[in-house]
C-alpha cells in the first residue's frame, strides 16, 4: 500500500458510510413531500367486471389501520341533472356527470368510511377525489341513507351488510375517455379498477 | 480536490432560486398555468355582498372578481387568491358576506367563483390578482418554484375613485358550475353610505 | 481511578483516554467557555440565542389605542346584552352576553389573522365561565356595522368597529369587569414550528382595566 492510501485508510472507510448516513439523514423528504403526496401506491386492480380484493394493514401518525375489503366496478352511466338539498343541479353543457356504480363486500365491522373515489381518463387525467366540492357529496363508499320521512334528516350512520353498493356521481369533461376507477383512502394508496371506455362515451 | 474546486468556483453555491414561475395576464385572458388554466372574466365593486339569510357591509370597500378556472391533470383546490397593490402590499379574501377564500377546481370542468376582499381606497388603482395553488402565507414559502398567475385587474385612477364611491350590491357566490349572477342591484339601506 | 487504568484497553478506549487528556489540559478559561457555549446551543430553539426583549408594563389602561399583536385596538364600552340576533345569542338558557365594542384597525402590510387579536383578550369578574379546558374563555369576534363573524384575517388598511363577545352565565348582576389583554411577541424566526414571522402568545398581560359595564335589556 502506497503512503496516501495508508494514512487516509481510514477515512477511506468512513467516506462511504458518511454518504449513506447523509442520503439517509435527508430521505424522510422523498417519502413525506413525494411518496405521500401523491397517488404512488396501487394496492388493488381489477379488470372490467372483476372484484379487486384489498386486505392491508398500516401505521399512520395516529393509529393502525386494517382494510380488507373486495370492490368492484360494474360500470359507469351519466345523469342530467345532480340531486341537492336545495333542488337538482343541472349538469352544464360540455360536462357529463358520470354515476360510479360501485359494489362492495366487507365484513359489517370494517371501517368504510371517508374513501374518495376518481375517474381516470384515456391521457392519464384524474377526475374527482375533491369531496368536499360543489356538488355536496360525503361519504362516496358507504349506502346513502334516505332522509328520515317524519323528520325530514338524513341519518348519518347507516348500518349496512356485509354487501353493499353505491352510485357516487363524478364530473368529467364530455371529450374526456374514461378507462378506470380509482378508489382510495388516502394517498399515496389507491384501487384501479378498469372500466370499458367505450361504454362511457 | 481538484473536483471540489470546480464545483464551489463554478456551481454558485449561495445562491438557491426559489422563485415562483410568474405568468402575467389581463381580465379576460385566458392564464395557463401548470394545474390550471384561469381566467378573470370581471371586476367589480360592491357596498354590499347579498345571501339569502345575510347583508355584508365592508370597512373599506368589496372588490369583486369573477374568476373562471379549469383543472388541469386533477381537481384540486386553489388556495392562493391574493390581491396585491403597487406597493407590494398583499390583501385576502373576506370570509364574510359568502364568496369563495378558495375555488374547487375540477380537472377539465370549468369553475366559477366570486372573490371578495375587503380593501382600504389605496388597494384598488393598479391591483393585481396573484393565483396559486397555495397560499401566499408566509412570505410566499409555498408558492416555490410553482406556477403563479399574476393578472391585472386594469384599474386605473378615474376606475379606483368610481368603485370607491359605489353603492351597487352583488349576490355572493362561492365556487359554482355556472357563471355568477353579476347583475348589481342598490345596497340594502342598513349598509350603504 | 487507578483501578480504571490497570485494565487493558482497547482501540476506542485509547481515543476516549487521548480526548479526555486534551480537554483536561485545557486552560479553565477555555473550559469555561466551552461549556457557556454548549449551555447556549441546548437553549437555542427557546430563544436562547435572542437578545433579551424589553418586557412592557403591565396594568395599563385601555383608554387609548393599544398595539395587540398587530392590532390597532381601542376600547369603546363594555354592555352585557340579552341576545345579539342575527349574530350571537346565550347558549346557556337564561344567560346573557358579556360585549366588548371596540375598533379594531391593521396598520400594518400584510393580512393579519383576527385570532391574535382574540387570543389575548380575556375577561373576569364578567360572570363568563372557563373554556372547558378551565383556561379563561376568548370572545368570538362580530362587525357591529352589519353583524357577520369576522373570522378568517383582516386586511391591512381598514378598520372595523367590532363586539367582542363572550358568553355570561346566568345571575350575573356588577356593574364593573376586568378585561385583560395578553402581551403577545413577534418573532422574525420560529425554530419550534418553521413558521416565521409569527406572534407568540405570552404568559403576562399587556393591559389590564377595570371597565364600567352596561347593562342593556
């Protein structure tokens, strides 16, 4: 060994493990501002038709959260007018007003609350998934309960079986090809589940 | 070392540019930005802003925009809405009175909303709209090296001293599938000057 | 220590023995320094590197414009009400509301949030019950001009005449309640939240008064 490499031999090792350490030091910022502000992770995907079957388990800051459920796109129909509380809102020209129809099979005491559920077209463009939006939708995967006929209120929790379905209504330019349904609950994890793009056009 | 050397002479190493990417637009164009296109389609002043239930009466004035925007890759919320004046100084939606302190965007669909500030005179001649995803909020932090739609809202002096003086009254709306009803009536009597 | 010495070392022990040896060496003065030095690094994210800020008086009156936070504030009256419908009502059955009618102006250059013109304003003697957590309760702020909330954050260049109001409890029957206001701080530089530029709640008071209180129907 030649003098350089004998004085700094040391430093030779150590060189490489600095880097790692400092690579490592600063990487919780790829997960934190890219992997988990974004849709990274499909943790399902279904053909046209088929269930897409999701049984997971992760930590969040909070609590440890348990899905296992199976959903399934059984394709999309359009409607001319939204239904609200303070009467229907027509859908504007050039936009069409997708109804999701989605069916659902979990056991009765999964949490299903709080998904979002997107459309995504032929170029890659995600519609949807804004919940708190225009059209005053909540909770897209849990049965709609219908207004209390005495009261006039909606109750908010619904008990439901072990199988279920819903129609969440998701806005969409007309010229857009929708090819698939994205269900999620919370980035960066999502369901694709593919749709016939011909059946939405 | 010689490597090194190269790097701190060459590579300007203090120097970190964090600007935003600032696209200039006047009322009526059309802004294209990368999560959205935006478009200021009026500019309006108003002595009071109408709900069904309420009556809003501004300490100084309610400068009034129509705005347009139409997702682009995602529906998202645009959060940044700051009317800025010629000295810098930044002003934000008022809450009350019912318009939109953000619009809902929807990939592809067009949004309409009303934004309302509350402004002093001196806001009005030479402002602008500054339009982002996030909100300007500590010294723009989240606007870094993000698409921002700076459009002129084209008020001169003569324009600046007329809204001063308005009385007209608009419905408030927040962000909506169609365009917001613009016609101005007068201001309800316990509001106007 | 000789005990220490008799055993045989190692690698990592001959450098802990070598670094011992040059800070034992070392001048007191040196060592002294070195160690006001490191007391002052573990204080820094409390403010440990800051100057010393010039503590204000406390018990100041409120008979004339006060700087709260980045508020102009100016004391108007103090009434206790029955309702303030459409804006406010008791939500305790019988209770009534304790109001403060002040004009609250920005004069600053930026937006300036009203919860920290909020925040800081308290009252006693006025009959208002603690916030569940037993701290003092904070008002909810109205725009006396047409009675909305004035939530959110107030534009610099204008100035409202707002009531600041407080729930009161029932049976509540003085003439005279204390209002306290909290001093607040700004910082250019929050090392805690990232947040610069920010005001910080304080422990003590800007002003305290004890102001006549009307009693309205």
């Amino acid at each position: 060994m030649s003098g350089w490499w004998r004085v700094n031999r040391w430093w030779l090792v150590v060189l490489p493990i600095a880097l790692v350490a400092m690579l490592a030091a600063s990487s919780y910022r790829l997960k934190t501002m890219w992997w988990d502000s974004g849709y990274h992770h499909e943790i399902a995907s279904a053909g046209v038709g088929r269930w897409a079957h999701v049984d997971e388990s992760y930590a969040t800051f909070t609590q440890r959260i348990h899905h296992r459920y199976r959903v399934r796109a059984d394709g999309l129909s359009t409607t001319d007018s939204i239904p609200q509380d303070s009467g229907d809102l027509p859908v504007p020209a050039g936009v069409t007003a997708y109804l999701v129809h989605l069916s659902f099979e979990a056991a009765t005491d999964q949490d299903m609350a709080y998904c979002e559920v997107m459309l995504v077209g032929s170029d890659g463009t995600v519609y949807g998934g804004n919940v708190d939006d225009q059209i005053n939708q909540s909770d897209l995967c849990l049965p709609v309960a219908e207004p209390d006929p005495e009261t006039g209120i909606t109750p908010t929790d619904v008990p439901r079986g072990r199988t279920w379905t819903v129609d969440p209504i998701v806005l969409a330019p007309s010229s857009a090809r929708i090819r698939a349904v994205r269900v999620t609950y919370g980035k960066p994890r999502y369901v694709t589940l593919a749709v016939d793009p011909a059946a939405s056009s | 070392m010689g490597v090194g050397r190269l790097i701190s002479d060459h590579i300007p190493l203090d120097h970190v540019d964090a600007a935003s990417f600032v696209h200039r637009g006047d009322v009526g164009e059309r802004v294209r930005l990368r999560f959205a296109d935006v478009t200021v389609t009026d500019v309006r002043a108003a002595r009071a802003l109408t709900t069904h239930t309420t009556a809003a009466a501004p300490a100084g004035v309610f400068l009034v925009l129509a705005v347009t925007a139409v997702g682009r890759g995602s529906d998202q919320n645009y959060v940044g809405l700051d009317l800025v004046d010629p000295a810098g100084i930044h002003y934000v939606p008022t809450v009350r009175g019912g318009c939109a302190t953000a619009i809902k965007g929807r990939a592809g669909v067009p949004s309409y909303a009303l934004i309302c500030y509350d402004v002093p005179r001196q806001a009005l001649e030479g402002a602008h709209l500054q339009f982002s995803l996030a909100p300007y909020d500590n010294d723009g932090a989240f606007q870094r090296r993000d698409d921002v739609a700076d459009i002129d809202l084209g008020i001169h002096a003569a324009e600046a001293a007329r809204m001063w003086r308005t009385n007209d009254s608009y419905k408030a709306s927040m962000t909506e599938l169609t365009p917001p009803d613009l016609t101005p009536s007068p201001a309800p009597k316990a509001v106007s000057r | 220590m000789s005990e220490a010495e008799e055993r045989p070392r190692g690698r990592a022990g001959r450098l802990t023995s070598a670094a011992t040896t040059f800070v034992v060496k070392r001048p007191r003065s040196q060592k002294l320094g070195a160690l006001a030095g490191v007391a002052l690094l573990v204080t820094a994210p409390f403010g440990g590197l800051r100057s010393a800020a010039d503590v204000p008086p406390e018990h100041v009156s409120v008979d004339k414009p006060l700087m709260v936070g980045p508020f102009r504030f100016t004391f108007v009256k103090a009434v206790t009400v029955s309702d303030l419908e459409p804006a406010a009502k008791p939500s305790v059955e019988g209770g009534r509301l304790f109001v403060i009618e002040a004009r609250v102006s920005n004069p600053g250059e930026r937006p300036e949030p009203v919860i920290e013109l909020t925040r800081a304003l308290t009252v006693q003697d006025a009959g208002v019950a603690p916030d569940t957590d037993g701290s003092a309760a904070t008002p909810d702020m109205y725009d006396v001009d047409d009675s909305t909330t004035l939530s959110g954050s107030i534009n610099p260049g204008v100035s409202y005449l707002v009531a600041l109001v407080w729930d009161q409890q029932p049976g509540w029957t003085g003439d005279h309640a204390r209002l306290r206001i909290a001093r607040q701080e700004y910082r250019d530089k929050d090392p805690l939240t990232l947040d610069d530029h920010t005001w910080w709640l304080m422990d003590d008071a800007l002003a305290t008064a004890t102001v006549p209180v009307e009693v309205k129907k």
